[in-house]
C-alpha cells in the first residue's frame, strides 16, 4: 500500500532453438516486464521466421476492415481457433476481392447519379421557355444567348437591344422568380448584344450537346435514369453490407489473435542475441518469480538459466542504479481508482512512497469541503451509481472517484447544513418543525441588512455565507496540516533512501522555519511575551539549516512555504461561489411558485436547470482544484515521480 | 443601502487588488502554459513538469487575495 510492488530484475538465457516455446510460455504467464535491449556487445535478436507473414496477413485484414468500415466493438469474436496462415490468407484475398469490386461499383454509379442530377438541374429552367433543345444550336448567322438577367428593367433591356438591331428574336419566362430569357440575335451584332446583356446581370445556362427533342421529355427520362441509378445503388450496398456481416466476426476475431501472435513474433528485436544464445532482460514481481521459474521448466524442459536478483537502491543523491524499475501500483480496493490520478502526473518511481493512499483520503475531504452540499452530492451519487454500469477502464476510474467524493459531500453538506443551497426551512413551516423536530431545526438571530430577524437553519456545525471569516482561518489551517504532513512525508522519503542527516537538513529545517515564523508573528502581536531575539535567532537558524540543506535554491523558496499554505483559501473561496450561485438560482425560481400551475411548471424548470448548471461546475471546479492542491502543493515536497508503468508482456495493452 | 464614499472607496480597492493581480497572473500563466502545452504534446512525461510551473505565478493572486482581504478588514 506505501510502496510500489517488490520488483526482482531478471536475467533469462535460452538457446536458440527453444526461442519459440520460451516467448510462448512467457506470452501466456503474463508476469515478465521485458527490457529492450540496446545494441552493445550483444546484437539484437531477430524476429520469429513467422512474423513477415503474420505481418502481412494482419495488413491485409486490417485493411478490409477499415474499407468495409468494421468497428472492432461492435462485433463480438467468436472464439477462433488459429487457421494456418496460408488458408487465412486465400479468404482474405477472396473477399478483399468482392469488397473493391462492390466499392468501385458504388463509387461508379455515385458519379452517375451526380452527373445526371447536375445535368437535369441545369436544363430545368429551360422547361419554361417554349423551345426544343435543337432549336438552341445549328444556326449560321444566329447567336443565341440564353440565360438569367436581373429583373428589374427588362423593357430597357428589350429597347436596347432594338437600338442595336431589328433582326432578334426574344423569348422571357421565369423560373421560380428569376427572369430568363432566350435572345437569338445576328452574328455580326454579337458582341455589342453580349456587352448590353452583361450590364443587364446576365448569366448563361449551358446547353448541353447531346440532348434533343423537348425539354420535357428529356427532363423524364432523366429522372427516370436517376430513379434505376438509385435503385442500382441500393442493390450495391446491400451487397456490400452482406459481405460485411458474413465476414465481420471471422475478421475481427483473427485480427485479435493475429495482434498476438505478431507481438510474439516480435518480440525478440528487444532481446539480446548471439549466434546459439538468447539473453532475456527485464522484471518479475518478487511474488510471481517461482511460478515462472517453473512454468518455464516444464516448457523448455530444463534447458534455461534464470537469475533473479533484487533492484539496487539510490546510494548518492541523485544517482540512482536502476532508474528504470518498472512500477505497479497496490492499493486497497477503494484506493484503486485514485491510482488513475497518478498515471495521469507521474507515476512515483520504485524507491519512493506511493502516495495514493493520502491521497484517496485526502481527495474527497478537499472535494466535500468545496462542493459541500448534501443534495448536490445525493444527485452526484445517484447519476455515478447508474454511470457506472455503462463505462470500464478508465472513465470507470473517474466515474469511481466522483462517487467517493459525493459521499464526502453529502457528508460536509450535513456539516455546513445545505441542501440545493437552502440554508433553512421556509417561514412557514420552521416554527412547526422547530417546535416538533427540534434536532432538524436551528433557530437563530440573524443580524442582516440593519434588521434583526429570525430563521430556522438546518442542523449545522458552520454555516459557510454567514461566518465567512471562519472557513477562510479553517480552510489555512487545513493547509498548513497538509503541507506539514508533505514535510514529514519528505522526510521519511530521504531518511530511507539517504539517511537522517540529509533528511533532517532538508525538511525539518522548513518545520523549524514555520516555528520560527510563527514565534515572530505571535511576540510582535503581543499574544507571547519573550526577547525579541529568540525568535530572530531561531529564524537565522533555520536560514542556514535550509542554505545547508538545499542550497541558494531552498533559500529562494523561503516564501513559498507561506504562500502555498495561503492557496488553500481556494478551499473557501471555491466553496463561497458554489453556494453564492445556488442562493441565486432559488432567488430565481422563488417567485414562479406562487403564480398557479404554469408558474410552478416553469418554475421547476428553472430550478432544475440551474442548479444542473451549478452541479456541472461543482464536479468540475472542486475536482481541478483538490487535484491542483495535490500535484503542486502537497506532492512538490516528497514526490520525485519518473516512474516507469509496469507493462508485462502478454497482457493487452490498451 | 446608503453607504458613505469611505466604504465604496474602500470596496473599490479591494475589488482592484484582486482584480489586477488576476489578470497579471493570467498573463503569465498564459505564455507558460502554451509552453507547457507543447512540450506535453511531445513528450506525454512532462504533464507534472508543466502543470507546476504554469502554476508558478497563482502566488501573485493569492498575495492580491489577502491584500484585499486586509483592506475590506478595514472596512470594518
């Protein structure tokens, strides 16, 4: 639970021969985190002679899949057994096949469907103009022009072009309100036309070549080719879509083993290997290292050489002998989610304190103290209750957390006695609850706005809006606890790995500075009565305790002790601003109740929303925050990190 | 509500404490933090790194903080 689990390096020889049956053995224990190895006196190992066909085989498959647009969680695989690669490979080939032959087809009648439909939208204005299609081509000495002008002075236009010439011929319609027209004009006019037109907005339509006869014929038989076309394509992803859920489960499922098989064959590139021999590398928990040596007996039948040895700690400072002890975290189950939080900074490297435990502790009691609201944390509690059945992995580690940490709520929302920012009971029930129930019921005086008046809270211990001053001095106090209990962390940190003298000078010396500190702010004050000069005295002390321990580097830090402490007023001010948004939502909503049926419809609405809004920002907000006061001011004082995650080999990795 | 201008002067001055502070801290962070971000998206191992010392200036607010806290002491 205080430290990471025991870790043994380990050395594996095998001859080469027996390469296969060791990688297997290791693949199905599951135990072994392997060391790559870098090219030294030893080369590196090659592949299993399988793998360029594993490789292959998987390209392939992979490739189908994302065609056909498989997604691997939404087909369940089979249990498959392993098929010989060269049968796999043919059905692969085969539908690979199928599946291009019907995408290409696909894609071919696409690019029909939209040529026609361009082409039908493009002659559709035309229908309102009384001509054929071979009445627009095949003159000598005409120029047609057709196309949309804009609307407005149309008779102009009409005079204009009569100023050009009195050989034209002008048909107007309209489509859908745009004003087109139809001009055929004398060739030699035709720049002149062209010139007039333009002033006038005239934009052409293309008449395409290969049309004849009416309009509207032509326009039927094109949205009957649209009409076959679809329907062609509708038979084409039927196709496509039979081919993917024959296929799906076999694919997915050999896709799976063949993953595997490939990090099998692999793996031998991180091993060292000479021409007979091959040098495994890497880490076994302490615990699982007899089973392994006698899983491997029985594969390799004797003809292996195992060494286990223990990791060597620090000895100087800073210079440690296996910085790259793989670490795997061990907690009690309902530490376990929190762990999700130190994968997400660092994970603490293998000779130090796994600070999970304070901080599953910890975590919560900062979320509560911030959030501290007993319906908020009921509502937080329920909707992670029912969250939880549809997520895994990690979002179930954040989901958990959540959990834990509405409990907390619930719990400081009894202690500052609120409930959806509700402080008290309404006038009109308090006095009967308070003579009845007196344990649900507070009555006090409240001096507010000049006025005395009475009201009846909830059962509380601290009241957050009226004794402000209050939280702000216990929300320091907390900080000053914690950041203490960092220092003595630290402490224990160093001790072990580098002895008493260097733990002492660097973290009792910080305690002897708050001492010192406080002395000084106590007899200034008046409340103690000593010489002045002890408490100077005490604080030069501490000085050169710091300067020994951790250089001019420490003595820059003096004031950062004091103003991480005062971060902790986040503690109060975060809480300040979720309760000040939950009084003015019920501000809101109080009015709606009185005003009949419709006003307490929407009066609930209102309710409902804003107080979703403020929970939404009361998981966000507390959270970032604990999570902030965590990382920066606890883990900065004893927490190294570097940490390498615990990978063992033949486990899936995500 | 009547208040005298001592009181609203006094508010003010506190509102600015900590509203200046802010926004000089924001500054900061900002810069660091589109630092911070960069160097993560290259190297996953540096998010503690990072986050602490984009975090760095916060000590600007909450010195603004108790400066404000002190002047609306005085308010009495």
């Amino acid at each position: 639970m205080m430290y990471p689990v025991k870790m043994s390096k380990l050395v594996l020889i095998c001859p080469g021969s027996l390469l296969e049956k060791a990688i297997g053995c290791l693949h199905k224990q599951k135990v072994v985190h392997i060391e790559t190895h870098r090219k030294g006196d030893l080369d590196i190992g090659s592949p299993l002679p399988d793998a360029p066909k594993i490789s292959e085989l998987l390209l392939k498959i992979r490739s189908i899949c994302a065609s056909l647009a498989i997604v691997q969680k939404d087909f369940e695989p089979k249990k498959q057994e392993i098929m010989p690669y060269r049968k796999l490979m043919k059905i692969c080939i085969d539908i690979e096949k199928q599946a291009s032959a019907a995408s290409e087809e696909l894609k071919k009648i696409n690019q029909e469907i939209n040529d026609v439909n361009h082409t039908s939208e493009s002659i559709r204005p035309l229908i309102s103009l009384p001509l054929a299609f071979d009445d627009y081509r095949g003159y000598d000495s005409l120029s047609v022009f057709t196309g949309f002008v804009n609307g407005h002075d149309m008779d102009d236009m009409k005079n204009e072009i009569k100023g050009i010439t009195e050989k034209y011929g002008l048909y107007r319609a309209d489509h859908h309100g745009r004003p087109l027209i139809a001009l055929f004009i004398e060739s030699s006019k035709q720049g002149e036309a062209q010139n007039v037109l333009s002033s006038y907005g005239f934009t052409p339509i293309i008449i395409p070549e290969n049309l004849k006869g009416s309009v509207s014929k032509a326009l039927k038989s094109l949205e009957a080719k649209a009409l076959s076309l679809n329907a062609k394509k509708e038979k084409t992803e039927k196709t496509i879509l039979s081919i993917k859920k024959k296929n799906a489960s076999l694919l997915v499922s050999q896709e799976s083993i063949l993953s595997a098989e490939i990090k099998k064959a692999e793996i031998p590139l991180q091993f060292a290997a000479s021409e007979n021999v091959t040098v495994i590398k890497g880490w076994v928990p302490s615990e699982s290292a007899n089973s392994l040596r006698s899983a491997l007996s029985k594969a390799l039948k004797g003809r292996f050489h195992m060494a286990v040895e223990e990791p060597k700690a620090a000895h100087d400072y800073g210079h440690e002998e296996d910085p790259s002890t793989p670490v795997k975290l061990s907690n009690p189950k309902a530490s376990k989610p929190f762990e999700f939080l130190l994968e997400l900074f660092n994970l603490p490297s293998y000779h130090e304190l796994d600070p999970t435990f304070f901080l599953s502790i910890i975590f919560p009691i900062f979320f509560g103290f911030m959030l501290g609201d007993l319906g908020y944390g009921l509502v937080i509690f329920l909707a992670c209750r029912l969250l939880l059945r549809k997520f895994s992995g990690q979002a179930a580690s954040i989901i958990r957390i959540i959990m834990i940490s509405a409990v907390s709520t619930m719990f400081f929302g009894l202690v500052f006695g609120e409930f959806f920012g509700f402080e008290e009971w309404p006038h009109s029930i308090g006095p009967n609850m308070c003579r009845n129930a007196p344990f649900l019921c507070n009555v006090q005086e409240v001096h507010a706005h000049g006025a005395v008046e009475t009201v009846y809270s909830f059962p509380h211990l601290l009241s957050r809006t009226h004794e402000k001053m209050s939280l702000l001095v216990i929300s320091l106090i907390i900080g000053a606890i914690h950041i203490n209990f960092s220092l003595i962390l630290g402490f224990w940190n160093i001790w072990k790995s580098h002895g008493l003298k260097h733990a002492f000078l660097e973290k009792i010396s910080w305690l002897i500075l708050e001492i010192a500190v406080a002395l000084l702010a106590l007899t200034y004050m008046g409340k103690l009565s000593m010489p002045l000069f002890i408490p100077w005295a005490v604080l030069a002390i501490s000085i050169l305790l710091i300067y020994l321990g951790e250089g001019t580097r420490g003595l820059v830090e003096l004031p950062a002790i004091f103003s991480n402490m005062l971060s902790y007023a986040r503690l109060m001010a975060i809480g300040l601003s979720s309760v000040g948004l939950a009084i003015v939502v019920n501000d809101l909503t109080k009015p709606f109740f009185a005003k009949g049926v419709l006003g307490v419809i929407s009066g609930l609405l209102i309710f409902a929303v804003g107080h979703g809004i403020n929970i939404g920002l009361g998981i966000l907000g507390p959270f970032l925050h604990s999570l902030r006061l965590h990382y920066v001011e606890f883990f900065s004082r004893f927490f190294k990190g570097g940490g390498v995650k615990y990978s063992p080999f033949g486990e899936e990795s995500l | 509500m009547a208040i005298d201008i001592g009181t609203g002067l006094i508010a003010l001055g506190a509102g600015a404490a900590i509203g200046l502070s802010a926004i000089a801290a924001a500054i900061a962070e900002k810069a660091i933090g589109t630092a911070a971000i960069g160097a993560m998206a290259e190297k996953e191992e540096l998010f503690g790194k990072g986050l602490i010392l984009t975090v760095i200036p916060e000590t600007l607010v909450i010195f603004g903080l108790v400066v404000a806290i002190l002047i609306i002491g005085m308010a009495g």
